[in-house]
C-alpha cells in the first residue's frame, strides 16, 4: 500500500533527508553520462541534483505518492523525468547504470521483491545505492510507543497492528542482498 504525502509540505520539512542523500550523491562518483534510477523520488530536488552532474545522462524519479510527483513539475528538464509508480511494480530491464535511493526503503515491505527487481533493472556493472533506516532507528520512539499501544484504552485498537515500516538489521539485509544476485554487497 503506497503512503500519500503532500509534496509541498515535504519540500518545506526535509531539510534533514535532502543533507543525508547530499552527502550519498557525492559518493557517486558520477561520470555524467550514466543514466540513474531515483527510487522514491519524493519532491525530487535530490534527483534533481543528480541530474545537474549527468549533462549526457539520464534520470528518471519514480514516486507512489502522486503529492510527491506534483511537486517536482518544477524540477524537471530534459534528462530528468519524474512519474508516479510504485517500487513494487519495478518493470525495468538492465537500463541503469546506478540506482540510487534516499530516506524511502523503509517504507517498502517486500525488499526481497525490491532487490530482485533492482537487480534486473541494472545494466552490467552497475551501482545501487541505498540509504534508509535500519534496525535500531528510533529505538526509544517505537518503545515508548508500543506500552502506549499495549495500555487498555488502546491495546484492542491495535489488536493486529503491522508496522508500515521494514528496518532490518546489517547482517539481515547483507544476506537478503546477496541472496539477490548484487555483488560486492556493502550494508
């Protein structure tokens, strides 16, 4: 299930995220012709920023939430695309040089799925690049918040409550990665 999330406001609340996937995209090492896939795109100013260091290269920006992708219309420029699709539906077949994602794999489910697709979409040799959170993120936030979900008021309200969230653990998403087929696997 895609989460909706309104472009505009993400744009004015993402300070945080847009300085983390600075720092990621300046580990590229980006030649300028490559094309690079930007998963969850969000308002796409970090794709954005991929696209100004690629003049022969190409980047699209996929997206689930249609808020997100509206705000990007005024981002986008010849090599630089942006559309709504949700990762699971991930239809690409060895086109991408590098497939780069910030603050966003949390929100998938299915990284066996995700990574078997990424996988398919790569050309050969190409990069993935990946920065979400992991076990451990907001530890003390998830336990404050499950004994107030286990209180009486609550606990039958969130009889059968399932996280929106996967955060695995380095030696689980090492393992998960390679079982995927990528190689030289960095967690």
């Amino acid at each position: 299930m895609a989460h909706e999330f309104d472009g505009k406001k993400y744009e004015q609340a993402s300070a945080h995220q847009k300085e983390w996937g600075a720092k990621v995209i300046a580990e590229l090492d980006l030649r300028g012709n490559e094309s690079v896939l930007d998963l969850g795109c969000g308002d796409g100013a970090l794709t954005r920023m991929i696209a100004d260091q690629l003049p022969a290269g190409r980047v699209p920006g996929i997206d689930a939430s249609r808020g997100m992708i509206e705000a990007t219309t005024p981002k986008a420029k010849p090599g630089l695309e942006f559309r709504v699709m949700d990762i699971d539906d991930l239809d690409f077949d060895d086109e991408f040089d590098v497939i780069f994602s910030n603050a966003t794999l949390h929100w998938v489910k299915d990284h066996r799925r995700l990574l078997r697709n990424v996988r398919r979409a790569l050309r050969p040799g190409g990069r993935v690049r990946f920065d979400f959170a992991g076990d451990g993120n907001c530890i003390n936030f998830f336990a404050t918040i499950r004994e107030a979900m286990a209180l009486d008021p609550f606990a039958e309200a969130f009889d059968g409550f399932e996280w929106p969230w996967y955060m695995p653990s380095v030696a689980d998403y090492t393992a998960l990665a390679e079982e995927s087929g990528l190689r030289n696997v960095r967690v």
